[in-house]
C-alpha cells in the first residue's frame, strides 16, 4: 500500500514540476516581450526626436504648416 501512495505522489510531484515549467516560460517570455516591446518604443522615440530637431532647425516646419492649410486631403 506505502508503494502505491509513493508512486502517486512522485507522479502528482512530476505533474506539479511540468506544469509549474510551463506557467514559468510562459511569465519569462510575457518579460521578454514587455522588454522588447519599452526597448523598440524607446527607439522610435529617440529617432522622431532627431527628426523633429532636424524638421525645426531647417524651418521646414513653417513649409509644412503653409503645405498643409493650403492643400487638404480633398484637393
């Protein structure tokens, strides 16, 4: 009888561990992504900023402003 109570609880241990294996990966990969995603979004700010400086700086900005109230989508 201590046998089959032995086995039963190596067996519900060993589905614990697979299933605990499982919620673990699938927390490290949600991390990963978050990361990725702060990273990618901290990037494109950082390139639009430069942009915008460079936009600013050559006045462009007034040209676009012009470009925009005299032309709409509809002309």
């Amino acid at each position: 009888m201590t046998k089959i109570y032995f086995t039963c609880a190596v067996i519900a241990i060993i589905i614990g561990a697979y299933f605990f294996g499982i919620a673990r990966g699938r927390e490290i990969c949600t991390r990963d992504i978050a990361i990725q995603t702060t990273q990618n979004s901290q990037q494109q700010n950082k390139i639009k900023g430069k942009i915008n400086v460079e936009i600013y700086r050559t006045s462009t900005s007034d040209i676009r402003d012009i470009l925009r109230t005299k032309y709409t989508i509809a002309d």
